[in-house]
C-alpha cells in the first residue's frame, strides 16, 4: 500500500453526513452507534518510509437509529495535530521518535504529548476514549466527537503509556489495562492496572519485561492476564540516532509473561518460545492449571515499514498470520508452550474479534477477514494497484475447526470486522457482524451488517457513504446505554 495514493491517500476533511444512504435494510433492533479510529494525514509525514501508524487520529461514528443512520467525522485534537495546524506544516519525524522532531516539539523527556491517539476506541465508566499505546486515553464527547484532552482516572494510573487494547471484564465491569514503556522512551517498564467500574484505579501492578518490545495487544482470561513480548525491538541508542521506534530481531525469542489478576509482581511467569508476532489476540482461558490463548499468529515482521535489523527484505508471504491456539502449563517446570496451528493454509487478517460477552472465558467462535482466492475479484473495475483483495469475513468455529463466511463482492475490501450481540441475552454468535468496506470502483466507503449465523446470505443492508472516508485501525460498538445517548438531542 502506498501512503498517496488509493484508499490510503489524505483525506483531510472532517464530514456530517445525515440519513445516509441505505442498500438493502438496516435491522430495526441494531441501535447505537459503531465508533471507529484510524488516521489520516493533515500534512504529509516527514519520511516516506515513515509508518502508516504515525498518521493524525481521526474517529469517526456511525449513528444507528430505526433503521437509519448518521455518520459524523472529526480529526482527533492532540497537542500535535494543534501544533502542526499552528505552524501550517509537519513538525514530526519518524514513528514514535522525538528526537527526529523539530526541536520545540521533541519532549523526549514527555513522549507522550507527541501521541497522535490514532489505534482504538474504548468507553468506561461514562466516558470515551481514542487510544493509542505511547500516551495515556484521549477523551473524546460521544455526542460532538470533540478532544477533551488527556485522562488520568483521577489520580492513581502512574504509566505514561497506556494500552490500545484495554479489557473490559463483563462479569465484574472492570476495565483491565496496561502501559508498557511505562516509565519513559525504551525503558522495560509495564504497569498493570485494574479500573473499576466508576473509573477509579483499584491495582496497579508494576512489572518488567525481558526485552522492550512492542506490547500491543494482551489477553485476559478469569484468574490471569497475558502479556506477549516479541521481536520487535528498540533502545535509546536507536531513537537518539533518529531511526523508526522497532526494528524486527528475527533471532529475539517471543515471551508470555503470565499474570494470575489477583497476583503481585513475584508471581509473573514468563514462557518463551520461538521468534514470531502476536499483535492482535482473539481471546484467552483458564482451564484446570493451563491457560489457553488464542490469536492469529505471524511468523515474522508483519510490518513493512518496521526495518529488520538484519536489513533483510520484508516478504508479504512469510508475514501472513495463522489463527493459532497456544496451550500455557501452569503446573509444568520448564518454560516452554504447545504451539497449534487450527486453520493451516488459511492466511487471515489478524483485526479479528469475539463476542466480548465472552472476553475472558470460553468460547466458540472468533471472527476476521481474510482473502477468499476462489472468489471474483473485478481487476477491470478495481484497477491494478491493489495486489490483493480482504473481499471475505470469517465466522471460525473454534472448537470444529469450521468456517462460514461472508463475501463482500468483486469489487470490495473489508476493514476489521466487529461482532455486536442481538440483545444483551443472546446465545453467544446470534447478532450481527458489521464493518466499512473500501468500494474500490467507486473510491467510497460503506459499513455492511451480515447477519453473523447465516454469513453466505451477503449483506442484509449497506450504508453507503458519498465519499471514501479514512481507513479505520480499530472501531468497537456501542449502545445507547453504554454511551448515555439518551441525552442526545
Ligand atoms: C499497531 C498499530 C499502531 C501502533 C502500534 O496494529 C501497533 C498494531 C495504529 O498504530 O502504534
Ligand atoms: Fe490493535
């Protein structure tokens, strides 16, 4: 993908769109509102090469309402996205390097006021967040979208950092979290912290990791948290040379550090096995003494503008992901793990989701996108830029080791996919999976709701928007309750 041109390319303007138009029928009962963050450029980046994850934050919502739907879209208000719009220019360098900033933006001391808030969303205890993992949450108005500015949940969250992949616990309503660089720019430092349901921090637990990696995404289970640690790698002496924050160290072991939640720092258990990367999680377990994760995994570097640090060349084949289930022995006295692979020769996206009514316990299925190969693809109308199409959703059966899935058409790429519940009583899988699609074609964007237990019927409604609209990374669904709608005029 290119950072000028095709889905990717700046879009730079913030929209109110009003009763969108519809294809097909929106389900009456699916009322909220789906809250997706991305980035977008407001100036061009400093390097080319730079990554696609140092754009300005940008959230947008999709507003359901009866069948209806709203969209609205604004740039997220950090401190740079001000700075720069101040200065009418990029001041910023690298992905999250200060020291190639322009000197009055550098803070290398305070990183996190460089953060541009652009991976996930989250909403607790009544609030709204734009997440990103080299600052702590921005708080965003659900109603007018506008930056209210950083969080700290009222004292008591001492990382500088916090996580894009926070949990929320569904049978206790705490929210898990953490911050890794937690103490400054490539220190090893990973606080843990439990939030409870008004907001307030009830633990912190502070931990070390064996080497400073990217911690992007984590796992909960019932009894126990796990943080993945792999091959990317970073150090002062890197950043002070001006270079993107992670290097890929293809002989860097991954690690598993095993937290039981009601544990203190003593009682981490770190499991290693072989180099690969566990960006994204599907869900984790307790059962009996083991604790089972399941995630797609990647053999090597998934991100062509991480460099390796060997100078090896990026190969988009080797850096496909399969869904994986490891198996953690918490009785066992080595530090190994059983590593499988459940869908071999099925390469997904690995922006997969669950029925979050089940984080944390066992389930059966997981959802992503993937590229079903044996489906048209429109070259004629698509044109030739794109190597490949994301054109499916799978609904993977984790226990038969099935898949159903849903094709979006010869002419479209789905973004991440999201899971949202019939009711709040749903069996678990009976609702909808939505998501935005690029329509290549058209250069527009559109969100699709499928039905999640009859995926190859297609899409039950389309929202089309009349414009391409920023890729999102992350976006979750929320109802009216969730986010106090019913104040809303
Ligand atoms: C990821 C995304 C990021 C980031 C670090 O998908 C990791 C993984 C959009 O920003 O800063
Ligand atoms: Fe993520």
């Amino acid at each position: 993908m290119s950072q000028t041109t095709d889905f990717f390319a700046p879009q730079a303007f913030e929209a109110d769109v009003i009763d969108c138009q519809i294809e097909g029928t929106i389900p009456a009962g699916l009322n909220g509102a789906f809250i997706r963050v991305g980035g977008d450029w407001a100036y061009p980046p400093k390097h080319r090469d730079d990554s696609l994850f140092n754009q300005d934050g940008y959230v947008s919502r999709f507003r359901f309402r009866n069948g209806r739907v709203d969209y609205k879209g604004r740039w997220i208000e950090t401190e740079r996205y001000r700075n720069n719009r101040a200065a009418g220019r990029q001041l910023y360098g690298y992905y999250r390097n200060p020291h190639d900033c322009e000197p009055q933006v550098a803070h290398v001391d305070e990183p996190w006021r460089n953060t541009v808030a652009n991976t996930s969303v989250e909403a607790h205890a009544g609030r709204l967040f734009a997440l990103k993992e080299d600052a702590r949450p921005v708080e965003i108005d659900p109603v007018t979208l506008e930056t209210r500015g950083f969080h700290d949940f009222g004292g008591g969250y001492n990382s500088q950092t916090f996580t894009a992949h926070p949990k929320i616990d569904p049978q206790t309503g705490e929210l898990l979290t953490f911050g890794y660089e937690a103490t400054g720019l490539a220190t090893d430092d990973l606080f843990y912290y439990v939030i409870d349901r008004k907001g307030a921090v009830s633990r912190e637990v502070r931990l070390k990791v064996p080497y400073v990696s990217m911690v992007h995404d984590w796992a909960i289970t019932q009894s126990h948290v796990i943080f993945p640690v792999f091959g990317y790698v970073t150090s002062e002496e890197r950043l002070r040379s001006g270079q993107i924050h992670w290097a890929w160290d293809s002989n860097a072991p991954t690690w598993f550090g095993i937290l039981p939640r009601d544990g203190e720092a003593k009682d981490l258990r770190w499991f290693k096995g072989p180099n690969r990367a566990i960006v994204h999680t599907f869900n984790a377990r307790t059962e009996g003494g083991k604790v089972i994760l399941e995630a797609p995994i990647f053999d090597t570097n998934p991100f062509p503008f991480f460099p390796f640090a060997d100078g090896s060349k990026w190969d988009p084949v080797k850096s496909q992901s399969l869904i994986r289930r490891l198996t953690f022995d918490l009785a066992s006295k080595d530090d190994g793990y059983v590593e499988e692979i459940l869908f071999p020769g099925l390469p997904v996206i690995d922006l997969g989701r669950v029925d979050e009514r089940f984080m944390g316990q066992d389930m059966r299925y997981a959802y992503t996108s993937f590229n079903d190969g044996s489906k048209a693809l429109d070259r004629d109308r698509v044109g030739t830029g794109i190597r490949r199409i994301t054109n499916s959703y799978g609904v993977f059966d984790m226990k038969d080791r099935t898949m159903r899935s849903f094709y979006a058409g010869p002419t479209h790429a789905l973004q991440e996919v999201t899971f949202v519940p019939r009711h709040a009583d749903a069996e678990e899988g009976d609702g909808w999976l939505i998501g935005t699609a690029n329509n290549y074609a058209d250069m527009r964007t559109e969100l699709v709701v499928v039905d999640a237990s009859h995926p190859e019927d297609g899409a039950l409604g389309r929202v089309i928007l009349p414009f391409r609209s920023n890729v999102q990374v992350h976006g979750r669904w929320y109802s009216d309750e969730q986010l106090n709608f019913g104040r809303e005029a």
